[in-house]
C-alpha cells in the first residue's frame, strides 16, 4: 500500500556514519542528532525520518552473522544475536526520538521487525498502516534499519537505505538470561474507540513466536479513532492476546502478593486466594480498589477487569503473584500452586464450566 502522499512532504534518511562513531560500539553522535532534529523542527511535520544504525546494531549484526541468515551450526546464538541487534538499533532508535520530542516534534517510533519480511535479503512483504495513521494524526514516524524475518534464510538486516526505555530493561535483562527477547510496540499497529479496541494487528507476534523468539509488548500511547490518541494498558493487550493465542494460563507478576479485598495498605486488607467470575464476566468477590494518581491505565480495576474478561470469554485461569515469590517462580516453570502457595487465582465459577 503506497503512502497518500497528501499526507507527506518528505522522507528523511538520517546515516548511520552522520549520528554515531561509527568505529565505537553504541555511542551516539549526539550533537549530530541534535542538529538533524532542529532542522526537521524549522521545516514542515509532514514528514517520515529513516534512520541506519551506525554502531548500534552493527557490531551485534556482524558477530552473530545476522545479515546472511540463520545456519544449522549456530541457531541458538544467532537467535541471541538476532535480538541483541534489535536491542541496540531501539536504543538509538530512542536517543533520536527524544531529541526530536525536546525539539517539540511529536516524534514516533516504528520498528520493521515484524511488520517487514525479506526473501534473500529482498523486500517482499510491508505494512505501511502504522505510517499512514501516525501521519494522519499529525506525527512524525521515525523508522529506523532492523534485523527481519527473512522466509527464505530465517532472519536478515534490513537497511535504514531499505525501507520504550523501560521496555529496553526488560528486554535487555531477558537477553542477559539467554532468552531471544524483541520487543513489540503496539502503537501504529493497535487503534482503539472511546477507549475500546477495535483494530489489533497480531501477525508481527505471531511471526515471531513461530520463528522462537519471545515477543516483549508493552502498553503504549495509540491512535484512538475518536479521541485522537488515548493509552492502551498492558491489562488490556493481554486479553485480546488471551483470546488470540488460547494460552493454558495467565501470569500477572505484581509488587504484592496478589489480590486484596481492599488496598494491600490497609491494616485489614485480606489477601483473596481465589475469586469466582461468572461466565458474564460478573467478579462474586467484594473488592475494593485504589488507583495511584499518576496511573492513566485504570490500576488494579483494570487488572481485575481485565483477568475476568479473560476467565469469562477463554476459561484461562489467571493467577496473580508477586514478583520473585515462591508461586511466581512455581507457575513461570509450569508447577501447579498447593494451598500453602501465597497468591491469587482467578477461574470461571464452578457451576458456570462448559458441560
């Protein structure tokens, strides 16, 4: 699908050599960042910026031989490889968009892995919907070169020349332990109405839990097709995951050890060790909730909306644990909770299970 090119003035491509050293692994030429972004903030928003890597990405694509493919005598590494030169091409991906931002450009990143394939190194598959709805929302997409699917040799390097930081922690942290971890943005790709979903686009996961990577979503600012933008929380990306991926459990990892029937703070909170929702998504429990008030995602109200919407709709059963906790460790290796397990477990209520 072409762009409408009402929507474009101009494509940006910012060199990889221009806005790193190139012969120093990750280190951003920032006062090169800083003065591309003040050019883009004294000329017209109607633009899309590309950007190569220089030497993030580059270092990692090369040791792991990203850009020829996957082989038969090192696929395990090479998947590692493969993640580590994502990790490294977001982290400029976010100085850059960062500087356009102080410059008051409302800059958005958008990353080909997923979205993009390859066929020996060429380009035979696109999805340009994330590019077209920033544009039309009055943002500045900034894309930048990516390691790809490629159908015919696994995986490649697709070019700057060819076409969240918490979210990198998490990611990088996977890594780390060895697991093929890529992050996965859902801004461009997920619309929302009045708050609701009503667009998903969940090839770019499915592509890469087929090809054994272990896709990292995170909540996101999205296009909301009547209030122009709104926030889409993890709470509510899981269950639409839930109902598309038909998993055997949910895990919420939290900083308590699951849920209360009142704020955990209170001297009188009870930990729930179960709770019953109806087949019409109906809580049985008394709950109780609070909200930070910074939190724009809904809170624990939303997480419990949420496991019910789950429980309800896939028959899922969704646990709650706490962060490092003897049940989070139990459930993350496939054990069933005892009783003496501290948690949370939310299922359909008895009477309402499928004959």
């Amino acid at each position: 699908m072409a762009l409408e090119n009402r929507h474009v003035d101009c494509i940006i491509k910012l060199g990889g050599s221009a806005i790193t050293s190139k012969q120093h692994l990750e280190k951003a030429n920032t006062q090169a960042i800083n003065i591309a972004a003040s050019h883009v903030h004294e000329m017209t928003r109607k633009c899309v910026i590309v950007h190569g890597a220089g030497s993030f990405g580059h270092f990692h694509a090369k040791k792991y031989n990203i850009a020829t493919g996957f082989n038969d005598t090192d696929f395990e590494q090479q998947r590692i490889g493969f993640s580590q030169t994502r990790l490294s091409v977001t982290k400029l991906n976010h100085i850059i968009v960062q500087a356009l931002i102080e410059k008051d450009i409302p800059a958005v990143s958008i990353s080909p892995c997923g979205l993009w394939k390859t066929t020996d190194r060429s380009v035979t598959s696109t999805f340009l919907q994330p590019i077209n709805d920033l544009l039309r929302a009055g943002f500045v997409p900034v894309v930048h070169g990516d390691a790809v699917i490629d159908t015919s040799l696994g995986c490649t390097i697709l070019s700057g020349d060819t076409i969240i930081q918490l979210n990198h922690i998490i990611v990088q942290a996977l890594i780390e332990k060895d697991v093929p971890a890529v992050s996965i943005s859902p801004c461009g790709l997920w619309k929302t109405t009045d708050r609701s979903v009503t667009s998903t686009f969940l090839q770019p996961i499915n592509d890469l839990l087929r090809a054994g990577f272990v896709p990292v979503v995170h909540g996101d600012a999205v296009i909301d097709t009547s209030l122009g933008c709104t926030i889409l929380s993890g709470d509510t990306i899981i269950q639409i995951l839930a109902e598309n991926l038909c998993p055997k459990r949910i895990i919420f990892i939290t900083d308590t050890n699951g849920i209360y029937d009142r704020p955990p703070h209170n001297d009188d909170a009870k930990l729930l060790r179960y709770i019953s929702v109806t087949k019409d998504g109906k809580v049985t429990n008394e709950i109780e909730t609070s909200q930070l008030e910074h939190d724009v995602t809904g809170g624990v109200q939303t997480k419990i909306a949420s496991a019910a919407h789950i429980v309800s709709k896939c028959n899922i059963p969704v646990h709650v644990v706490k962060l490092g906790s003897a049940a989070a460790w139990k459930l993350l290796d496939k054990v069933e909770l005892e009783e003496s397990d501290i948690a949370t477990t939310i299922t359909l209520q008895e009477s309402e299970y499928p004959k």
